[in-house]
C-alpha cells in the first residue's frame, strides 16, 4: 500500500493549491537567474554589432562604457595608416529622451559615420524600413520605442524621420538603443544653445572644439596579424587606451553589471533558504494534521521505516510538482518585464536539484514528528 498516494488523493486540492504556492516561489527564483542572464546578453548585444576587434578610447579609461572618453574624430584617419588596420570609424554613445506619448522614452544614441566602413546596425535585427542612408535627420529606432517607419518627432533643434525599426537592441544598462549619424550625434552631444554660442563668442572664443570629437574609435585588424600586436603599437605611438573585444567585454560584465549580479545572486540565495524553509513548514504543518492517523498505524503495527517513506514521498512529490508549477508561472510572466528575461534549461535542471535536496532536507522536521509519536496518543483521543 503506498501511503503517500492515499493520503494526497485524500486531500488533493488542498496539496496543489499548495503546491502552487510554492511553485509561484520558485518561479521568482527562476525569474531572478533569468534577469542575470538576460543583463549578461544585454552587455554584448552592441559589441557584437559593432564587431569591432579594438576600442581606441581616451588615456587612462575604461570608455566608453564604464567611464566617459573623448577622442578627436580624426584619429580615425590616423590609425588607417598603421600597419594592421583594416577599418577604422569613430563612434558616439549618449543618452537621450524621446518624445512619447505619455512620457519621454529613454534610449541610447548610437553615432556612427553612415557612409563609413563599420555599420554598428545589425541588418538582422532590422524587421522594418532600411538603416540610415543620409547624414542628417534620419534615425533607426528600436521597436519599443512605439515609432514605426516614416514618423517624425523633434529631437533636440531638429525634425527626425524614422528610416528603420529594429528589434532586440539594447545597450549595456537595458536602455533602448537608437542610431543616428556621426555628424547629427555630435551636434545633439556636443552643440551649444544659441545663448551659449554668444557668451562665447563674447569671451572671444569663436569655434566649439568639441564638435569634433567622438567617444571612442573601433578599429578592426587585418588577416594575418596579431591584435595584440596592433593594441600596443597604438598605446605608445597615439598615447590612447586601446581595448579587445574581449577586454571590453570583460569591462562591461565587471565593471558595470557584477555589482548588480552580486546582488541578484545574493537575492537568489535568500528565496531558495526562503523556499526550504516554507516547505518545512508545510510539511510540518500536514504532519502535524494527522499525527492522530500515524498514532493509529504505530499502534497496528505498521513500521516506522513504511511512515518515514511516505511523509519523504510527500515532500518530494510536492517539490516536483511546486518546480513544474514555478517553470509554467515563470514563462507565463516572463515577457512583461522591461528589460530582457533570459530562461535557460540548464538553470531549471540546477533549481531542480536544489528543489530535491531542499525537499529531502526539509522532510526531516516530519520524520523527527512521526519518530517521536506516541501510540498511545490514539487511544487517548
């Protein structure tokens, strides 16, 4: 006779009601994995656009990331004369507020020549219109912007027409990201108001320097040599912080998100202790309810060992089912988070085996109860 099975059948709907509960739990702990995921992919979506193999940025930074960087424009023509450059092309990176229809958009600006060699806008992930094919006031909007193709909204001192609409495109922080021209990124970026252009003129100074300048020049190597080789002939000739495709990755993940994954991490921990400890409870809590019962099956004779069995079985098949229930709930709402959800299947197989041990470990407390009943308790009433 399986106990287990007579006693869950016994009250079913209170057991996954239960279940369900629990299983809404460890849908926020897959949900927590998922967002950590999801910040990690976030990071290189823009690096692996770009697909630049060296980010010459201003000495001594970490830009243009994880710490602002401003290099002239024209280093770009420079390093197209070192020995191992194939393509080089400055780039911009600033914040912006779209108009919408509520409230402004936050986004990411991504300046880059348009009629350059280095196109920062991935043609798969552009689902409508074209990428940019002018060098001013014509922008590539993501799709959760709300834009579509041949809208219109003023940014800054200018009317900007929507040429394309692309989708997944984030920037390292889950910002939105736009693409506009090198020469409009500049002028949103770096250009003056009307009142600040006469102040200066006033104290004599009659040119905005700045207006050429970018954030950061990639650079990719030609065939047959080695990109260390180039990053450090750049370092000593041009006196910039030159960085790979992997350093610059590895900036991004720990410098800009490790803080956040620490967090998320230790937030993890704590719902799956959280977790253990409910399933505990719960078990205790069902133990306790038919500690009459298990009095009368010691008094018959009925083994210990055959009660343990059944109140582990118990435990585990509510772990299994709340774990089936926690996959279902974290799927259904994954989508309507802001920011990217990644869901793995092997994070799910490692929550189940934390879910087995917890429920095992957390069927102690249960077994402590039936191992201490007294027979006698069913004769007393």
């Amino acid at each position: 006779m399986n106990l287990a099975k007579k006693d869950i059948t016994h009250t079913l709907g209170k057991f996954l009601v239960t279940a369900m509960g629990v299983g809404m739990l460890l849908g926020i702990v897959l949900i927590m994995i998922g967002v950590y995921r999801g910040m990690m992919v976030d990071a290189e979506i823009l690096l692996n656009d770009i697909n630049a193999d060296l980010w010459i940025v201003q000495e001594d930074t970490l830009g243009p990331f994880a710490e602002a960087s401003r290099v002239h424009e024209d280093l770009k023509d420079t390093l197209r004369a070192f020995e191992g450059i194939d393509k080089s092309e400055a780039i911009t990176f600033q914040n912006l507020q779209l108009p919408g229809e509520t409230k402004p958009i936050r986004v990411t600006a991504v300046g880059f020549d348009v009629f350059g060699k280095i196109n920062p806008i991935n043609p798969q992930r552009l689902i409508a219109g074209q990428p940019l094919s002018r060098e001013h006031y014509q922008i590539v909007v993501s799709e959760k912007t709300g834009y579509k193709v041949n809208d219109s909204f003023k940014l800054g001192r200018d009317l900007y027409h929507v040429a394309g609409v692309t989708r997944d495109t984030v920037s390292s922080g889950g910002d939105l990201l736009v693409y506009i021209s090198l020469k409009d990124a500049q002028n949103l970026q770096f250009l003056y108001s009307n009142a600040r252009i006469r102040s200066d003129r006033a104290r004599g100074i009659l040119e905005n320097k700045e207006m050429k300048m970018a954030n950061a020049i990639v650079a990719t190597v030609k065939p047959g040599y080695t990109i260390d080789d180039v990053a450090n002939k750049i370092k000593k000739w041009k006196h910039e912080s030159v960085y790979t495709r992997s350093e610059q990755k590895a900036i991004l993940t720990k410098n800009l998100i490790e803080r956040s994954s620490k967090q998320i991490g230790l937030f993890t921990a704590i719902l799956v202790v959280v977790s253990t400890i409910i399933i505990a409870l719960i078990i205790y809590t069902m133990t306790l309810e038919k500690m009459k019962e298990i009095s009368i099956m010691k008094l018959i004779g009925i083994p210990n060992s055959m009660i343990i069995i059944m109140i582990v079985q118990e435990t585990l098949i509510l772990g299994v089912l709340a774990f089936i229930f926690g996959n279902i709930f974290s799927h259904l709402i994954s989508d309507n988070f802001p920011k990217r959800i990644v869901l793995e299947i092997p994070d799910a197989w490692m929550l189940f085996g934390v879910v087995i041990v917890a429920s095992i470990l957390s069927s102690f407390i249960g077994v402590a109860k039936v191992i201490h009943a007294d027979p006698a308790a069913a004769i007393g009433g």
